[in-house]
C-alpha cells in the first residue's frame, strides 16, 4: 500500500510518521516551498502529547518542544480573579518548533513541496493519482487530505463547504519577555470584559516567550485591511480598558509577524471518506478557538486512522471505523465550542459560577468499570479535624474499591471543635490535650499523624475548613473528597493550620477544583450547607466521630460508631444486600495510584494485602522507575504520590 498525503502541516507530518513507523510507503505533498510556519503557537491537550510521545518514542514531557501549563487563571479586566483552576497537563508549543520535530522524525526524500493540489484522477470509480498545479503526479493507493481550514480536497469530494457564521475574529501574536511583563509560570491566563464580547489571554512558550491572543465579537469593530498598523489599532481600540500587563504585551508586539484569524465553522460531515480518499484535521471537522483542540484532534486523527488502516482487512472499512471512533468527541468538540462562542458574545448575562474553562477535556474511556447496583446510600459523618476519621482511610478506601458498585457514600461535616471556648470533649478541653491524644494515637496506629500543630499552631475550630469542604462539594463531589484528602494530609501529615485561608485556596487548587468560586462560596453560600450538616446532625444526635448511618432502599437503616475494622463495614453491607459480590482489587499498581494519587504506605498494604516489607520493596520500585514520588515527612514518616505523568 501506497498513501500518499496532501498537506504538510502538523495533521499530515504527524499521519506520515506514523504510516512511516508502521512500514508504509508514503509520500507527504505541501504547497508551500519550505516548512509552514504561519501561525505563532497552540496549546496541545494530554492526549495529544501523549500520541506525541509514543510515535516519536518519548518518554518525557520535557524532550517535547514548549513549556508545560498545569493552571488557568480568569479574570475581568479589573483584576478580580474569578477562576483559578487546575489544568490537565497542556503543552504551549510554537508552531514551527513542533512541525521542526515532526520534519526531523520523517525522511526528507518522502516530502515533496510546491505542491498546490488541482485534482484526481481516476479509474474504476477509485482515486490512482494526485494532480498538482505544477503539472507534477503522484500515484497511490490511499489518499489523506491534510490540507487544513479551507480543504480543496473536502471540496473535491464533497461540494462547497457552507461554512456558518464568522461572529468571532482573533488576533494572534508572541514575543519575549521583559523585565516588565512577568506572567505566572505554567498558566494560561485570560482576561474577559464583562460588558462585551473582548478577551485577551496570554501563555508561556517557554521561560523567555509568550504567545497572547484577543478574541472579540467582529460586530464591535470593522476592519477594512489586515495591514499591521491596522491590527494594532485594532487591539489598542477594544483594550483600552485592560489591565496595564495586556497594553504592555501590545506596545511590545512585533504586528508584521501577528495574525487577525477569521473564526470558521461548519457542520459535521457524513463521513471523512469517498473510496480511498479520506480527510484528517482541520480540513475533516474545524473547532473554534474557544476549545484549543485542533493541534489535539489532528494527532488523534492521525492515530486513529494508522491504526485501523493497518488492522483493518480493507481501506473502506478502515476509513468507516476511523469515523466512527473519532466523531462523537468530535461532535462533542463541536458543540463545546459554539456554546462558549454564544456565551462569549452574551458574555455580561452569563453567571461567573458558570464560566467554563475555554479548553477540552480529556478523552473519557467508553468502557465502564460494571453495572451499577448502588442500593445502600452510607451518610458518613466527619471533620477534617477528626484523627478517627484520618486513621480509618484504609477501611474506607478499600469499602470502595471492592463494593463501589453497591454502595453510594455521602460526607456530612459535624462540627468537631466550634471553638475552644468551654469546650469539653472525650476529655479533651485544650489544644495540648489534643496533642497528647494525637499522640497516642500516633502510637497506636499505622496511620501516619504528627501532633505538632497542636504545640505550633493550633486551629482555633474546624468550621472553617468544614465550611470549606461544603463549598468544594457545591463544585463537584468526587473532587471535594480530593479536596478533604488533601487538607487532611495538610493537618495531619504537614502540621499545617487549615483555616488559612491561603492553605484552603491551595488545597482547592491543587485538587482540581475552581480555587477562586470555593473562596467566594466559603463566604456565602457554602456556610448555609454547613448549617443544614450540623442541623441533621444534632437531629441524629450524632455525638461520636465518624458515625456511618447504612439505609437501604425501604429506608431501614444501621449504624457503625467510632473507628472500625474492615469486616464491620462489610458484614454490614452484606446484611442489607447477601448477595453482593466483593470487586477484585486488581494489582496493578498504576490503576492503584490513578485512583488515589497518594497512599500512606499503611493504605498500601491494607488495599494489596502485602506485609509491610514486600509492600516498601514495590513502593520503592515504582519510585526508582519515577511513576511515583517518596515524600518524606516529619517523624519519618512517608506518602507516596503518583507522578504526573501517569496519572
């Protein structure tokens, strides 16, 4: 098999390495004389980068051209901050840099240039040849057509495309940093009128470059050149009331070597083939610039078509299940995108809670873990505060793990320490009182705990990160139980006082959740739902820490007090439900650490079943192999973490 490509971008170079590790003959066609490098920089999502790496046999992050960005931060042009967020991993890479590498990891005699396509010819119904406009041919077996936005060959094969609406135009630019302009490390950062359609954004290419891009409703200026003074004036005219940084970055920008991008769109196709003919990229399916996922869908493209072009028993079928693998997320692309667009254009009638981040997710896995039996709801009452509720994670990780399917589990906050005034629990009455009993706890199980912040500097009440935790779970559930692991390990592990606010805000961050909404809800709405915790609470007569109510669904319900050994909690779901059956935990210790990112060596072992030898030997394996990180603590104490790379 032959295939020959008609594009020399990022979507046709990545299909011709790919093809070429594979051991097929394959020719790449570019119109242009030498690289193309129009454009200044994108973003790539983890699942690009990770296509990336494998094809180009890389093992780092680091070896990839560009500068990692791990954080999002959205703001008016005020300065308020109303998003802070965690990011999948996303690389910022200049265009010419990563098609270099691309070029680099291809045989140069396979790349043909000045090559404009014209048309195909053809026999029996089926393409054998590419024309070019320079009179050269080029025979193959399967055509790929790469040729970006403004596809001559999806026009060849499919009619005009009826592109819709171009409400949206973005400038595109880059230069090196100064002294002046100092972006934060590893963050995406945008700002967004709250008055009308204007954003301005900015991200590190490396340590010494950004790229910046301002995005506008074209209703609110018009533009009768491309003329670099032109764009300039433009830019200056819809920020004149930006923060000083985004005038900066204009004053400083070279406008000869920046772009005014004329946002297209069209509607999905039927399919990305006819015969042998098939379309990758830009020139298959568009994604407006609101998403970030076209250098990402390109590499996905690519991927998926070598793979199938290589399994498959014919080229018809390849091309079929190539479509049908790729246009769900797609579409889901798609639509993505002209929401945020609609948005963006009613921008001062949109909730600031309800502010996305301008970027795709990761690739969600069609196969799922089982069926969903949950026909136990367990209401967990605890505190952040609580060094119970902190020893017995083992019990409840494992309960997960093996009955997940079964049982459906809800944190209630209690409100263990209001504050210290008169107050007179299980004897203790002072924050040394609470040192001596983490103490002997320390001692008396495995469950790592340092007691000094209670000597250092002892928390005045556990409402604050109580409060804290409810504003996390008005967010997302699953992450609020990051976000209380977190600050539990903050307390117990890092003898850090988790009422500052600064520690919370961290916490949140580093948790995946919206930092800036959870310190907004921590001052309004989040404390009325902690109200209504300590109002069910009192109504339970919950006095002990934790305290796990089991009910089924004719509401009859059990109760487990205090710490707990993990038969307890088994022997009670197999009251209610005889019949369920226990999940294996599987041994695979990746898959382990994907679902708890960090385990005490304690957790560890409960969930494996290694004695504490064995189990330090493997932990210390993965360790040496970097797919997670040995963090010493005080007291010799050690958490182990999985990298990012893995997770």
């Amino acid at each position: 098999m032959k295939a020959v490509i008609i594009g020399g971008g990022i979507a046709g170079l990545s299909c011709g390495v790919l093809l070429h590790n594979a051991g097929v003959d394959v020719v790449v066609s570019e119109k242009e004389m030498d690289i193309p490098t129009r454009g200044n920089a994108f973003l790539m999502h983890s699942d690009g980068l990770s296509i990336l790496k494998k094809f180009l046999n890389i093992k780092t992050i680091e070896s990839i051209p560009g500068q990692e960005i791990n954080s999002f931060i959205l703001k008016r042009p005020d300065e308020t901050t109303i998003k802070y967020q965690k990011l999948e991993p996303w690389q910022c890479i200049k265009r010419k840099d990563i098609l270099q590498f691309l070029y680099e990891a291809f045989p140069s005699s396979k790349i043909k240039t000045s090559r404009v396509f014209s048309h195909f010819i053809y026999e029996h119904d089926k393409a054998i040849a590419v024309v070019f406009k320079n009179g050269e041919k080029e025979y193959g077996d399967v055509f790929i057509g790469a040729d970006g936005a403004n596809s001559a060959i999806r026009q060849s094969i499919f009619g005009k495309t009826a592109f819709l609406n171009n409400e949206v135009k973005e400038v595109v630019g880059g230069i090196k940093l100064t002294g002046s302009i100092l972006p934060t490390p590893n963050t995406f950062t945008k700002y967004l009128s709250k008055k009308e359609g204007v954003s301005f954004g900015f991200i590190p290419t490396s340590e010494k470059e950004i790229v910046w891009f301002m995005q506008y409703d074209s209703a609110l200026y018009t533009v009768n050149d491309e003329k670099p003074e032109t764009i300039k004036e433009l830019c200056n005219n819809l920020l004149h009331d930006f923060p000083a940084i985004t005038k900066e970055i204009i004053q400083q920008n070279d406008f000869s070597t920046s772009y005014l991008w004329h946002a297209k769109d069209f509607d999905s196709l039927p399919r990305f083939h006819d015969k042998n003919i098939v379309l990758i990229g830009d020139a298959a399916h568009l994604a407006l610039p609101f998403t970030s996922a076209g250098t990402t869908n390109a590499l996905m493209d690519a991927s998926s078509l070598v793979k199938y072009l290589i399994e498959s028993e014919n080229i018809e079928t390849a091309f079929q299940q190539y479509y049908d693998e790729r246009i769900t997320l797609i579409n889901d692309h798609l639509q993505l995108g002209r929401e945020l667009k609609n948005k963006f254009l009613h921008t001062q009638t949109e909730i600031e809670d309800e502010i996305k981040i301008p970027l795709i997710k990761h690739k969600q896995s069609n196969n799922l873990i089982g069926p969903k039996y949950k026909r136990v709801s367990l209401l967990y009452f605890t505190d952040p505060i609580c060094s119970t509720c902190w020893t017995i994670q083992p019990q409840l990780r494992k309960l997960k793990l093996e009955y997940e399917n079964y049982i459906e589990i809800e944190y209630c906050m209690a409100g263990l320490l209001p504050s210290w005034d008169h107050f007179n629990r299980g004897g203790i009455q002072t924050p040394m009182d609470a040192y001596i009993h983490w103490k002997e706890v320390s001692e008396n199980q495995e469950m790592p705990i340092s007691p000094d912040v209670w000597k250092d500097n002892p928390l005045p009440s556990s409402y604050p990160p109580s409060i804290a935790f409810k504003a996390a779970q008005m967010q997302d559930t699953d992450k609020a139980i990051i976000f209380l692991r977190r600050i539990n390990e903050l307390l117990f592990l890092e003898n850090k006082n988790i009422v500052e606010n600064a520690l919370l805000h961290k916490a949140a961050f580093e948790s995946g959740l919206d930092a800036a909404r959870l310190m907004r809800d921590l001052a309004g709405k989040a404390q009325m739902l902690f109200e209504a915790d300590l109002a069910l609470a009192r109504s339970l007569n919950i006095s002990i820490l934790p305290t796990f109510i089991f009910t089924d669904k004719f509401d009859n319900s059990k109760i487990l007090q205090g710490f707990q050994e993990y038969e307890d909690f088994e022997k009670m779901l197999l009251h209610f439900i005889p019949e369920a059956k226990k999940s294996l935990i599987v041994k695979n210790y990746n898959k382990l650490f994907q679902k708890y990112p960090t385990l005490t060596t304690k957790e560890f072992c409960f969930l494996t079943d290694y004695n504490s030898i064995d189990a330090i030997n493997i932990l210390e394996n993965l360790n040496s192999k970097s797919i997670i990180s040995k963090c010493q603590l005080k007291n010799n104490d050690i958490i182990w973490k999985i990298n990012e790379d893995y997770a």
